[in-house]
C-alpha cells in the first residue's frame, strides 16, 4: 500500500512542481511545497518573497485608482477603514433591501460558528439595485482593486456572521493567522454594529509588509507546517501566537468594534482573525475577496462581472449537493429556501464536513470553501479563504 502511493506520488510530481506557480499553498496535498529539503533550501520562502514584489508591482500601476490618504493609511496598516461609507440615504436604502430580500442561501459551519451566504447572480441583484449601485461605484472598486493589486471584479456576498450558534469546537477563524503566503484582498461593509466583544474583524496593523524579520518566520513555519497539529497551517493559512508578534516588530492586534456602515478593505496576508464573542452574536455585511494567481505581474486580465461571479458560487454549491446526492461526501454548504440574511440561527443548524478536527473537510480549510477563483488568469484549483 506504501509503494502504491509513492508510486501515485513520483506520477504526480510534475502536477505538484507545476503547482508551485500558482496561488496553491497546501503543505497537506502538495509534497513539492512541504518538502523539507526544499524548504530547508528557501523554496517557500522564495514563493513569498517573489510574490510579494509582484503584487507591490501591480499595485503601483493601480494607485490613481484610491485617494492619497488612503493608499497612505493601507500602505502604512494594511488596511484601509472608511466609517460612514455610503451617505446615509443609500445605506438606509441598502439595509431597507438586504432586510426585505428572502429567497435562496446557503449555510455551513466553522466550529460553532455559522456562515450564511446570499450569491449575487443576476437576478438576485435585480432585487437588489442598491447594492449593485454600491459595487459599481468608483469608491468601492477602486479600494478593492487597489489592494488586491488588480483591476478585476472581487467575488461579493452578503454574507452573515452566527457566533456560538451551534454546538461545536471553538471557531477556526478565531486564532490570528495569514490566508496566505501572498498579498490578497477582502472587504466587509458592515450592515449591523459590531460591538467589541462580538466578534469583531481584528487586524495587526502593518503586518502586510514582508520584512525581513516575516520572511524569516515564513522560512520557520515552512519547516514546521506540513507536522503542525493545526489544520490550517497543515493548509498553508499559517496561525500565528500572538505572543511572537513582537519578535516580528509588530504592535498587538487591533479589534474593529464599528458602526454599520462602515467598511474595511484590507490585506489578509496581514495577521488578521475573527475576533472573540462573548455570547451568540449576527454579524451581516457585504463580503468581498479577490485572489487571483499571485505569480501573473498583470494587473488586469480577463473581465469577470459580479453576477459572473457569483453563478461561480452557485454552480460550485450545486457540483457539491450532486455529488452527496451520488453517494459522496456531504456538502457541507446546505440550502436553504426563503431565509434573511438577518434570520437568527435555525433550530436546525448545518453540520460540519467531516474528518478535520474543526469540523470543516478539505474543501473547507481556509475557506476556502469557495468555488474555485476565475480562470483567464488561471487560478487555484479550488482554492480556500477564510472568511473572517
Ligand atoms: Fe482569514
């Protein structure tokens, strides 16, 4: 059985080296990029560092895109924070939509923590002009893209935030960690409060940059993650102990308690983590991400439209609920009909894919739970985020 295996491995080698310049950062399912000797050589270190430069590079060409101030603030935190972001007439109008709008969702599970997600397909955003209006904007394209490095469409959901709704182990996304080995957007524009101990997005201000001293614990964690009893780690979205962030020149974490209304675009190759809850609490936002193949010094490669997108979602959702319907594993994304971004949690609460620890199977880890990224710039092959 032993020499099967390796016999599979040594066949699949070119697929996994060909892995190696491409967003895929699995320790777990890529031997190439958890080799030791590798490693121990520089080669993750070397995917970080490469990454990097390319991503600064394609931003630089992005800057007209964002105001000064807040290519200042993002450079300088990693972060850009806009309280207020939409007048108040249009936020009101957005929140009056995303209440009233009912129709199909998904929901999974991370810990205890639930995750509802509305895919924006085009006749969901028919229903929804407001928010359609929002993501057209100069404003809200413009931040993305200028933090993604690219000037492509992110992939958006109004997503929901259950904190302790279900019985389960601690949520996975709660411990400060990377997404990645490389610089990557996400946005929320918050449409509740978020209160400080109720699960706010918390941020370790500047910890986007690759110094010297990042890179060489990105070396460390490299020898370390393929063994690491954490499954994320195992997965490439590397946890980090508060307590090494001095060591790294870096400042505690700061938790995000705000207004609804207000929205953060940062970086998550920054230390980031979902903060703690005190009690169950709803979070609900409009949740972007954008990752795209970090080697490609492009900035812009083929236009995907967020209903494009969004079928992305569905259509994955749907490959999941045939593929339980055949006999295989469970998708851990359950529909549900004619629910609210805003319903509490159901009596009847999604379970957790199984075989991880934390509840969540492979396809889950980091979220990655997504549908895979657009090609035309190739992209991961089902790739993760996590969602914080
Ligand atoms: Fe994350």
């Amino acid at each position: 059985m032993k020499m099967l295996l390796q016999v599979r491995q040594a066949a699949m080698l070119p697929w996994y080296a060909a892995q190696l310049f491409t967003g895929t950062k699995s320790f777990e399912q890529n031997p190439v990029i958890a080799s030791r000797r590798m490693n121990q050589w520089g080669l993750h270190a070397a995917r970080v560092r490469h990454a990097y430069r390319l991503a600064l590079a394609r931003r630089r060409k992005l800057t007209r895109m964002i105001p000064a101030d807040d290519r200042e603030a993002f450079d300088r935190d990693g972060f850009v924070l806009r309280p207020g972001f939409l007048p108040p007439q249009q936020f009101a109008a957005l929140l009056d939509e995303i209440r009233a709008y009912r129709g199909p969702l998904r929901e999974t599970a991370e810990g205890d923590t639930v995750i509802r997600k509305i895919a924006l397909i085009g006749p969901v955003l028919a229903r929804l002009p407001t928010l359609d209006a929002v993501l057209r904007s100069v404003a809200w394209r413009g931040l993305i893209r200028y933090v993604g490095g690219r000037n492509t469409e992110p992939m958006v959901w109004v997503q929901s935030i259950l904190r302790h709704a279900r019985p389960g182990p601690s949520d996975p996304q709660a411990a400060l960690h990377a997404d990645t080995f490389h610089p990557t957007v996400k946005a929320w524009l918050f449409l509740t409060d978020v209160a400080e101990d109720a699960g706010p997005f918390t941020y370790v201000p500047g910890s986007h940059r690759l110094t010297a001293a990042r890179l060489a614990w990105e070396q460390r964690m490299s020898l370390l993650a393929r063994d690491s009893a954490n499954t994320e780690t195992r997965q490439g979205s590397f946890r980090i102990d508060p307590a090494d962030l001095p060591a790294l020149g870096l400042p505690p974490p700061r938790a995000f308690a705000v207004p609804a209304n207000t929205l953060i675009v940062a970086d998550t190759f920054g230390f980031h983590a979902r903060g703690p809850s005190a009690g169950a609490s709803l979070r609900v936002e409009i949740w972007a991400y954008g990752r795209r193949i970090p080697f490609l010094p492009l900035a812009a490669l083929l236009p995907w439209t967020t209903a494009a997108l969004g079928w992305r979602s569905v259509v994955w959702w749907k490959i999941g609920d045939l593929r339980e319907a055949a006999g295989g594993r469970k998708n851990p994304w359950r529909q549900r009909t004619g629910g609210s971004a805003f319903d509490p949690a159901a009596a009847e609460t999604p379970s957790p894919g199984r075989g991880s620890p934390t509840g969540h199977n492979k396809d889950m880890r980091d979220l990655d739970q997504m549908p895979p990224e657009p090609r035309g710039e190739p992209a991961p092959a089902l790739s993760s985020q996590t969602q914080v």
